[in-house]
C-alpha cells in the first residue's frame, strides 16, 4: 500500500428388490443428485481457501532471498516468476500480452490471469481481482519510515494480498460452474511508486482484455492484520447498494465492516474508481511495522486472511454473476468521511411516535434507513435498535426506501420483527409498540 509516505466474493448394502415406493424414492434422489453434488462442489471450494496456504505463500513472497520486491528489480521479477507459477498450478488461463501472463511495460510487468465466464454475453463483461506483489526494497527516505537501507519485506503490505487473490482464484477453479463473467485476477507491479501497473491497465488493457468492458473490481490491500476482526471496506458507496451486497457476503464469515467514505490516491482502487469503475478495498488497517523492515512473516495473522479472503470470494462471485453489473455512482467521488458523519449523526430529541425511532435515508443505499434517534423507554430502545443500525427488513419484507419503512411499521401490528446491519453483520430484533399490564 503506499500510504503516506509517496502516496506516490474450495455400507455396502446386499442388493434388494424395489418396491414401487422405494423406485420413485430412488428416482426422486437420482433426480436431486446433480444438484447435491454441485452444492458440495461449492462447498468444497470455498473451504479451499485456507490459513495454511495463505502463510506460504506469504512465506515465499516475503523471503529475504526477494530482497523487499522493489518495483523492476531482480527480487520483483523473482515475485513475478512466482506468481506465474502459481497461476499455472491452479489452472488460471493467461491473459497478459504475447499469449503468456505479464503485462510488461517498462522495466516492469503486472501478472494477469483469468477464468473466462460461462454467459456468452456476459462474459464480455470482466470483474478484476487485484492485489500488488511490489513493495519497497531497501526502503528510501520517500518511501520508508526507516530505518533504510534493510530489506523491506513486506509481508503484510502487500504479500498478505496477494496470498489472499491466489486463494480466490484457486477456489474458483474449483467451481461446478463458472459465474457468468469473467474473472481476471491481477497482480499489480508498481503499486509503491504511484500506483504504475493498475494506472498503466487502466489505460492499456492487454490484447485478450481489448475487447472485454471492466465492470467492477476487488483490491486487496494489507489483509494481514485483522485485529478484532474488524475490517475496513472502502469503495462501498462507488455503486448503489454495494454495501448491502457486502454485508451479504459477510453472513457466513461475520466480520466487523468498517465502511469508509475516503476517496483517496493510496492503493490500486483509486484508477478503477477514477475510470468510473465500481471498486471495493479490503484493508486489516496500518499499523507500526507499515513501511518498516519490521513487516515481516512471524507478524501475520494467517488465521485472519482466510475470512477476509472469504468475504472477497463471495463478494466477487455475487457480482460476477449477479443479472445485471452495477452502475457507477458518480457522488462516491466527493464524498467523504466528513459526509458520513453527517448522514448518521444523531438527530435531535423528538417527541416519541409509536416505535420511537428516527431515520436518515442513504442515496447510496436506499434500502437501508440509517437509524439515527432511539428515543429512551420506547419500543426501538427496548428492542435493542442503536444509533447507526441500518434497517433492512420490517417482518422480513427488504425495504425499498425509508418511506417503505414508514409505511410498514405504521400498518404492523403492536409487535413486529426487525433487520439491522450493524457493523457489517445481520441481526433480527423484536419490538413491541406496547408494554403488559404489570402482575
């Protein structure tokens, strides 16, 4: 990540006579079994995304033998060679230039990969995968927070991420089915010195992409350090409803989202997100060893790449074969943390209406009110409702925006079911309008 310092979705029976209730039991079995073994095809592939695979890969890319993988150096083009190995293993089709995996430009070159998709029309359309193998060497004055001149090995920034992609992308070989879009797994060069190997996609896409439309992206940025298991998500308002398609990424993993409203110059999101391109950012968050020779393997949560990993999986498999791509939201541009403070923050006393309740629509996502006032002793304080919950469902039915939400609950009954994300996670909670007569 380049950060501050240069900014720049894997009994045996004897034989017996069948009976007409057991042969169409067997048949109605036999009819089911395609789709079992296809869902414990998935299954299985998403449980190939493993700590343990993780931590070698992260291992040999963080090898003092890489020398801190400097952009077009020889530790770099080590990386590289790894990288394309990997891709072979796992049966990743090359789609770089000249019929192999590098997009070389200069003294250096990205690493493409890609599955092609299943949907003959769709499969034009590309979502991207992204994470970069670079770090900064022996680490300069403009580039490290010292001490310079020992190798810098970056193991969270940003080999945590790459580990991350090669676990995705070898889950989605194992796949029953293709999503219908494709899916380029990009691992970017040049990431510490101005973002060069995204800018330089972005700009010039490789011959097997040419013909191809980007519609959407995943980076994955220092997933390395999930502390808490909270996780900052960036890019989520670059598309309506993004968030909640996050959020229903994250049921199986249940991790803590942070959303973040910066739109800033710092990682290989922001030239997808300048081309109008709906980009997602996964990032564990900074920490002392950022852009330190103190960046190495014995610090990484292991552990903690495999549910962001998960969570990026699912994400990316939603998109690629969701009906429709999203659309560019053209607002995420000038946004910021600023606006997010605002949208929730908590609204004056009020007199109490019947649930007790007050929200804030979201344009980003509609469909989700922001709760913004919980008046104390009422039915949404009772409930457990918090500043800051986003409310999803009323008796199960999704809203459509926050005069939905008005209309539902005013037509319930005095006790009715309600569905909040709180912090990237899904919980019901139970409000009553009315309290029992005491015995």
């Amino acid at each position: 990540m380049m950060g501050r310092c240069d900014r720049g979705w894997q009994r045996r029976n004897r034989p017996r006579p069948l009976t007409g209730g057991l042969l169409a039991g067997g048949l109605m079995l036999l009819a089911a079994a395609p789709a079992l073994a296809a869902e414990l095809t998935a299954s299985a592939a998403r449980a190939s995304v493993r700590a343990e695979d993780a931590k070698r890969h992260v291992a040999a890319l963080a090898d003092d033998a890489l020398e801190g993988r400097a952009a077009g150096s020889r530790g770099g083009r080590a990386a590289s060679a790894y990288l394309v190995d990997a891709f072979e293993r796992i049966g990743i089709d090359p789609a770089g230039n000249e019929g192999g995996y590098y997009q070389r430009f200069g003294s250096l070159r990205n690493v493409l990969g890609m599955l092609r998709g299943s949907d003959p029309e769709a499969s034009r359309e590309v979502v991207i995968v992204g994470a970069h193998y670079d770090h900064v060497g022996y680490g300069t004055p403009a580039n490290s927070y010292g001490p310079t001149g020992h190798i810098h090995n970056g193991a969270d920034d940003n080999a945590s991420g790459v580990a991350g992609l090669l676990e995705v992308a070898e889950a989605c070989t194992l796949l029953p089915q293709r999503p219908r879009r494709t899916i380029v797994f990009a691992l970017w060069d040049g990431e510490e010195v101005n973002l060069l190997g995204s800018r330089h996609f972005v700009r010039e896409r490789p011959r097997p992409l040419a013909q191809h439309t980007v519609a959407f992206s995943i980076n994955l940025d220092m997933i390395g350090r999930l502390r808490e298991r909270r996780l900052e998500v960036y890019g989520s308002r670059s598309a309506v409803g993004l968030r909640r398609a996050v959020v229903q990424a994250n049921l199986p993993t249940s991790l803590n989202l942070v959303f973040s409203w910066e739109y800033s110059e710092d990682s290989d999101h922001f030239p997808f997100l300048a081309a109008g391109i709906p980009t997602l950012m996964f990032h564990t968050g900074l920490h002392d060893e950022y852009h330190r020779p103190s960046d190495d393997t014995h610090l990484v949560n292991f552990t903690g790449i495999e549910p962001v990993a998960s969570l990026a999986l699912e994400t990316l498999l939603a998109v690629a074969d969701a009906h429709e791509a999203p659309a560019f939201r053209e607002a995420c541009r000038s946004e910021s943390e600023s606006g997010r403070q605002q949208l929730e923050a908590e609204a004056p006393p009020a007199q109490p209406q019947r649930w007790g309740l007050g929200t804030r629509q979201d344009d980003a996502d509609p469909s989700a009110p922001v709760v913004v006032r919980v008046s104390p002793q009422t039915a949404a304080a009772r409930g457990g409702l918090r500043l800051g919950d986003r409310i999803l469902a009323v008796n199960h039915q999704p809203l459509a925006d926050q005069d939905d939400m008005v209309r539902q609950f005013a037509d319930a009954a005095d006790e009715v079911s309600v569905t909040v994300e709180r912090q990237g996670t899904m919980l019901d909670l139970q409000l009553t309008s009315a309290i029992a007569p005491a015995d």
